[in-house]
C-alpha cells in the first residue's frame, strides 16, 4: 500500500507538467541578450528536453522573408548538410513547411507526404510538424520538429507546439523592435550629429563675417570722420576718401547679402564668383582701408609688387 503522503500524477498531468516546463525553458531563452539566431537555436534545445514525445533532436525555425514572399531558414539542429542548403529558402506553398506558412495551421507530414517535395532517404526517415509561428494574425515564421517515423499525430503535441509557437512569435517581433529602436536610436544620433555639425558651421561662420564687416565698417567710419573734421583737406583727397567709402561700403553690402542667405550659414558655405583680379589691385584697396588705423598705431606697412604682373583667379569678396 503507497503512503498517503505520496502523489503520484497520472500521465496526462505529467504531460502538462513536461509542457509547463519546457514553456518555462523557452521564456526564460527569451530574456537573454542574444542575436536572434541563437535565441530560436537555444529554444531548439528547450523542445528537445519534452519527455512526452518522441522527438529525434532535429528540427528547425523559418523565419519569413516578407520581400519574397518565402521562409528562409533561420536556426537548426542536427539537420544534414543538404537538407539545409535545400531548405535555405522555401517559397510560400512548397512544400509542408511553405504550405503549413500558406495557410496558417498546424501540418504533419504523416497527414500530407504528399506535399513533401523534398523527397530522399532522410525525409522517408522521420515524421515532422510543421508548426506557423503567428504574430497579430501574421505569418513570422514556421518551427519544424522532427519525430521518429513510426509516430502518429495526436492533438495534445499540437496544443503544445502551438503554445511554444506562441512564445517563439514574441520572441521574434522583440528583437525586430529591438532592431528598429536601435534603427532609430541611430538616426537621431546622426541627426544630433548633423544639427551639432551645422550649428559649429553656423558659429564659425558668424564669427568669420563679424570679422570681416568690422573691416569695411571701420574704414567707412574712419574716412567718413575725416572728411567731417577737416574742411580743409583738398578736394583731391575729399575725392580719394569718397571713394575708399564706396568701395568699403559696396564690400559691406556685399558681406551683409551672404549673411542674409541663411541656408549657406547652415552648411557653413558661400557662393563664390571666380575672376580674374590683379594682385596688387587688391592689396592696395585693402591697405586702403585698413590705413587709417595703421597710422593710428604709427604702423608703415610697404609692398613691393610690380603693377600687374601677378593675376589671380579668386572671388573678390572672399580674397578681400
């Protein structure tokens, strides 16, 4: 007689237990930090510790390929090299596994040997189902689980594959969001990058032109104040100073155009015009302007350049 403190569970109890754990198994496959494949080769391994059915430790994960319409094989255990380079990729209702993907249910190649198009020595050795791996009523994948040949469908097996199924779908859409946060996460990392690249060309630029108008402005200035502090100067060089203001405020104007444009501020650009200007042309223009404050600083600054003899090929605003 068994003691009363004994239980002992009846088998299709221990079925459920079996079931239970090795749903466990799996959710707990999930939580690791892992690429995909390895997660749906590690869940693999969790399937094939069930003690209720004859499983013979070979099977596989498709996972779907949306732009072709096809299954593509994404993890495997124990299966012949040449069963994988068959079923690298199995097209939407070829075969079992693309038919069972079709139409959405459970298949077992007991039921429709027929429709496995693979046909050799190993696929007449073994039965297997062909299991839909549904997210949202969507297709995500096929799991194939292989059992000896001498086995027979029964509904508890398909209950159970159907449930690791389920939690195989989850696993799959959580690394594809996974993929798209890091996608996105990317982006914005470019786009901070960008903003930042462009916000640097904003300042540099803006630094450079607050430069380069104090230039013309100082020398607008300059003469402007002589030519109000001294009736007296001579009409030559009234004329003289005029025309260092005019030159010096067409540089301004043009300076103040390029500012203006706010898109070459962003991409820290100006256009530039290309000629052809004489050297000492515009060092002279520019030692006119800047000849006030060199007297100032009782600074004498000498060039030495034969009239036309050097020609550049710049843009003047820039060159100035």
């Amino acid at each position: 007689m068994k003691s009363s403190n004994s239980l002992e569970l009846n088998p299709k109890s221990k079925k459920e237990c079996g079931l239970q754990r090795v749903l466990h198994q799996v959710l707990q496959v999930s939580l690791e930090d892992l690429p995909l494949q390895e997660l749906l080769s590690k869940a693999l391994d969790a399937i094939f510790n069930v003690s209720f059915m004859p499983i013979k430790n070979q099977g596989a994960i498709f996972l779907v390929d949306e732009k072709s319409n096809s299954l593509t094989l994404a993890a495997n255990q124990h299966l012949p090299d040449h069963l994988i380079k068959r079923c690298a990729s199995v097209p939407f209702g070829q075969c079992i596994c693309g038919k069972a993907a079709r139409d959405k249910k459970v298949l077992y190649s007991g039921e429709y040997n027929s429709l496995h198009t693979i046909q050799d020595t190993f696929s007449q050795s073994h039965k297997h189902y062909s299991v839909p791996i549904i997210y949202k009523g969507t297709v995500t994948g096929i799991l194939n689980v292989y059992l000896k040949s001498t086995h027979e469908k029964n509904e508890f097996e398909v209950d159970f594959l159907s449930a690791v199924a389920n939690v195989l779908a989850g696993i799959i859409e959580r690394k594809k969001v996974e993929g798209k946060l890091k996608g996105y996460v990317l982006a914005l990392e470019q786009a901070k990058d960008n903003a930042e690249t462009a916000s640097n060309a904003k300042s540099d630029f803006l630094s450079r032109m607050s430069h380069e108008l104090r230039t013309p402005l100082n020398s607008i200035l300059g003469f402007g104040q002589l030519l109000n502090e001294d009736d007296s100067l001579p009409l030559v060089m009234q004329k003289q100073y005029v025309d260092y203001i005019l030159k010096s405020g067409e540089l301004l104007l043009c300076l103040i155009d390029e500012m203006l444009d706010l898109a070459k501020i962003e991409f820290g650009s100006i256009n530039m015009t290309i000629k052809e200007i004489s050297l000492d042309g515009i060092i002279k223009e520019c030692l006119s302007m800047t000849d006030l404050s060199s007297k100032k600083h009782k600074v004498t600054v000498e060039t030495d350049i034969e009239v036309g003899r050097y020609v550049l090929k710049v843009d003047y605003v820039c060159i100035k």
